[in-house]
C-alpha cells in the first residue's frame, strides 16, 4: 500500500486565490495515483496521497525564504 506526500506551497495558482483548489487536489490525487499504477501496478484502491499545502513563509529554496528568491530569480531575468 503505497502513500505518497504531495507538498505545495499555499498560494494558489491564480492571484485571487490563496490555496489549491479542490479540483486541483482531485486532480493531483488521480494522476499521482495512475503514475503507480503504470509504473509499480499498484491498485487505485490500495494507494493514498496526502496533500499538504505549506505556508508560503515555510518554503524556501536556494538558501532564501521562497518570496526572496522568487525576486532574486526576477531581477536576474530582467
């Protein structure tokens, strides 16, 4: 029984929004579910996924809290 963590940061995916919506989960939740089926002929009955949405003050990559490096990132491209 296999169960997987999906982890993402809570802000959603437009800007008037501030989370995942439910649709986005159900749709993580198949495909996460499918890819062990293809792969590891794991049953969708017997495969769990948990999504955990992280506060954007609580992720960070590249030594900098997310919302630094993300403008790190936008002053390189600029």
């Amino acid at each position: 029984m296999p169960i997987v963590t999906v982890q993402v940061t809570r802000e959603g995916t437009r800007p008037d929004r501030s989370s995942v919506t439910a649709q986005e989960k159900a749709a993580i939740i198949a495909g996460v579910s499918q890819v062990l089926l293809d792969v590891l002929n794991k049953p969708l009955e017997s495969t769990y996924v948990v999504i955990e949405e992280v506060d954007l003050d609580n992720w960070g990559w590249g030594g900098l809290p997310t919302v630094h490096y993300r403008a790190k990132r936008a002053l390189l491209a600029s």
